[in-house]
C-alpha cells in the first residue's frame, strides 16, 4: 500500500492546530493531530467519519470552523 496522503481542511489556518484526514484503505480513514502526529492515528470507518462531519456540521463547533 503506498503511503497516505494526508490533508487538512480548506478552512485550517496553516498554524499546526487542526487536524489531518487521510484514505487508508478500503473504508477506513485515518485522523491524527498535526501538533503531535507522534501521539498516533485515529481508526474509524467511512461511515463514522461520515456521521462525525454530519454531526458537526449540526452544531456549534461546526460554526467555530466555517
């Protein structure tokens, strides 16, 4: 398997306090922390990552990232 291509959100301010996503197989996706990327990764599945950005998009944390 190649390497993960890990990205941030369009809307992250670039200052190394967010969060990356990355495809790491067949559904499942990695979340990990940019500040300590040692700290590990995050396992969830296309569908949880699914619900988890539609449940944040429903609340007040979604609007202090938009």
């Amino acid at each position: 398997m190649a390497e993960p291509r890990w990205r941030t959100s369009s809307y992250s301010t670039h200052n190394g306090e967010c969060v990356e996503v990355a495809a790491l197989g067949d559904d499942i996706v990695g979340i990990r922390d940019t500040k300590n990327r040692a700290a590990g990764t995050l396992v969830v599945t296309q569908a949880a990552m699914s619900a988890l950005i539609v449940s944040l998009r429903g609340s007040e944390v979604a609007t202090l990232v938009d």
